[in-house]
C-alpha cells in the first residue's frame, strides 16, 4: 500500500473518529438538558415557556462543539493527498481525534449548564433572566476549549497534513 493510500485512509478513519466522538459530548449535553427540563415543567407547570425556551438556548450552544467536529471530519473526508508523507497520515488522524475527543466535553459542560438552568427557572421562574445570562457566561467559557481543539485540527490538517 502506498503512503497516498494510507493517508486517505487515515483521513476518512480521522472523519469518522471525529464525528463520533463530537456527536457524543452534544448528544449527552443536550439529552441532560431535556431531562431538566422535563424535570422543570413537571414542578412547575407555569413556568413552561421560559424553561423551553431556556433549553432551547441551551442546547443550541451545546450542540456547536459537535457543529465544529461535523467541520473538520468533512474536511477530512473531503481530503485529496496529492503527494502523501508518512507526517501526513499522522497529521489526518490525529485532527480527527484532536477534534472529536476536544467536541466531547464542551458538549457535555454546555448541556450540564442548560439542564442546571432549566432546574432553576423550574425552581424560581422568576430569577430567569439572571440565570439564562450566568449559564450563557458558562457555556461561553466551556466552549473555549471546542475552538481551541477545532483550531488545532486544523493546523494537523493543513500545516502538518498539507
């Protein structure tokens, strides 16, 4: 097998990695989120909008780590190597896993934020301004380190793969 070969095939395993591993975080994040929520509405009823809208919210922010694995696994499933090195194939690979295991636990933090949210607007619906700003704060900081493994995935891929 020729290094051309073997470096697409770690391209499409780094993509598949990637994804896999990235919908994992957002899945978990945002099934915690919907079980708060649930949660939220069955105490308090009255408050149903606002907790729905919260895990909305919530949720959306959740799912951008596995927004960014779903990035670079295409790239890396779109990937043509023209003159593969054995750096190369290392590089594919090692995005794919940068991004997927990097997707995994702002995903999760992000949805851990929402459903804890979703708890409190069910608790105090009244206090749901506040708690929508302090989870936003949260999740903001959380999904650092998804941008910062997106940012490397993609140095392995067009510096090191490229």
């Amino acid at each position: 097998m020729d290094l051309a070969a073997l470096s697409q095939i770690a391209a499409v395993a780094g993509a598949a990695l990637c994804m896999g591993l990235g919908a994992i975080g957002a899945a978990v994040g945002e099934g915690y989120s919907a079980f708060k929520a649930v949660q939220a509405i069955a105490r308090q009823p009255r408050a149903s909008d606002e907790v729905v809208r919260l895990m909305l919210v919530g949720m959306a922010v959740a799912e951008s780590a596995g927004i960014f694995a779903l990035f670079i696994a295409i790239v890396l499933a779109m990937t043509n190597p023209q003159a593969a090195g054995i750096v190369q194939v290392g590089g594919f690979l090692a995005a794919g896993i940068c991004m997927g295991v990097g997707a995994l636990g702002p995903g999760i933090g992000a949805g851990l934020a929402a459903g804890s949210a979703c708890e409190g607007v069910g608790v105090i619906p009244e206090n749901n301004a506040l708690i929508m700003r302090t989870m936003l704060i949260g999740q903001a900081v959380s999904q650092s380190t998804a941008i910062y493994a997106l940012f490397v995935a993609m140095l392995l891929i067009f510096v090191v793969g490229g």
